[in-house]
C-alpha cells in the first residue's frame, strides 16, 4: 500500500489497541457477565480475553495489499482465545476465507488482503449475549459497549475514506444485517457510520452491507440473489448497495 495508507492503517491500529487498553479495568465485570450470558445456551469454554484487540493488526506492514476491510459483529468463543486474539478466525471466518479462496477471480485472499475489524471488541459467545450485558451489567458496562461501537466506527470509517483518497481502491463490507436494524445490538454503530460519511458520499458508494457469514447466511443470500447471467463481482456490488439502501436509506 501507499505510504498514505499505511500511516492511516497504523494510526488506526494504534487507535483500537487504545479503545481496547480503555475496557481493560471491567475485564474481570464483563468476563464474569459474559460467562453467565453463555450459560443458558452455549457449551461451557474457557473465557480468556474478555476484550479482543486483533493481533493481525500488528503483522500487516506498508508492502501488504489491502483491499478490503471487513466489519464482523464481535469477538465470539474462538476469537478471544490466547492463541488466536485475531477477529473472524471461527466459523464465520472459515465460510468467508472459503468463499474467496474458491472464488479466486475476485483476486482477494481474505487473510491476506483484507483488514478485519469489529463493531465492538468486547466478547460475548453469541453476539446476541450482549443484551444481557448491557441488561445486567449496569451503567457502567452498558456505556462501555456503546462509547466502543461509537469509537470503533468512526476509526474504521477515517481509515476506509483516507485509504480511499489516497488513492487505494478498497471496498468496505459491513456484515450483519440484522443488529443493524432500528432495534438491533448495533443500530449506534450503523448511525455513526452513516455520519462520517455524510460529506463524502463518493467513499459512501464503497459501503456495502450483507447478512453475516456465520450459518452461510452471506452465501445463501448471494446465490438467491444473484442472476445466472451476472458476474460474481457485479452480483455482490449490486447486492450490497440494496442491502445498504435498506439498513441506511441511501
């Protein structure tokens, strides 16, 4: 990547180790949380990191190619682990790096080419445990979750609109349709996305929304979609901008 970008990208990674050395003191409050969140329906597994900052950030360097940037919901059960600490390395992630790696023409390997973030870094087995934190949790935890989608936003969106102008053609796939609704877990995040963009609608074009990866909602969503005629990457850029239409508006 250009020296441009790279500057944006390490400003960026600086920017969410920072959101993430700020939720540490209610690391032991939201292990314990989520801990008793997951109990009702998820097999019991080792909690280790309550908050997730995504070590591959650490490894991507100014000779790396990035060209896409991929928004998940937030750290789940194999992401906080002490071996990994990297964003979409479970379920989700392997259907994601499969689809790219077997469709090679749109000349993307997900774990090379692509910078993954979060719309929190705060854990949770399933990403709708985080109502139960925010319901029994208490101000403090409920402000945590929300100031970190609030952050997390408008550092991802800084650094798609800096990469963008200086030059590097990098598209931004927002998963997770649902959450993204009026009531969703991340409706504040959708609204602070949508406000760095509102004087730069040419980066807003770039924006792309679908449905998650996890249970193969993405690729189900994709072939229902898609016509037998059309090209697999014009499919997606159509399909994401109706997507964004409905979450967004515009």
């Amino acid at each position: 990547m250009n020296p441009e970008s790279y500057r944006a990208l390490c400003a960026y990674r600086d920017e969410v180790k920072a959101i993430c050395e700020e939720l540490t003191p209610l690391s032991p409050k939201l292990k314990s949380l989520a801990s008793e969140a997951s109990k009702t329906d998820t097999p019991e597994y080792p909690l280790e990191h309550p908050v997730v900052y995504n070590r591959d950030y650490d490894t991507i360097a100014q000779e790396s190619s990035i060209r896409l940037i991929v928004i998940g919901d937030n750290p789940g059960k194999e992401e906080q682990m002490e071996k990994n600490c990297r964003y979409l390395v479970g379920q989700s992630g392997r259907v994601a790096e499969g689809f790219f790696r077997r469709n090679s023409e749109l000349g993307i390997d997900f774990r090379a080419n692509t910078l993954i973030t979060n719309k929190t870094p705060i854990h949770t087995a399933k990403t709708a445990h985080l109502k139960k934190l925010i319901q029994n949790g208490g101000q403090d935890i409920q402000n945590a979750i929300e100031t970190s989608q609030r952050e997390m936003a408008q550092a991802t969106a800084r650094l798609h609109r800096q990469m963008l102008a200086s030059g590097e053609a990098v598209q931004l796939f927002l998963v997770g349709y649902a959450e993204l609704k009026p009531k969703g877990i991340f409706s504040l995040y959708r609204d602070t996305l949508a406000s760095c963009y509102e004087e730069d609608k040419e980066a807003w074009n770039h924006v792309l929304v679908f449905q998650h990866f996890s249970m193969n909602r993405f690729l189900v969503d994709l072939k229902q979609n898609r016509t037998p005629e059309e090209q697999l990457e014009a499919a997606i850029t159509r399909l994401g901008t109706r997507h964004r239409q409905e979450i967004f508006g515009c």
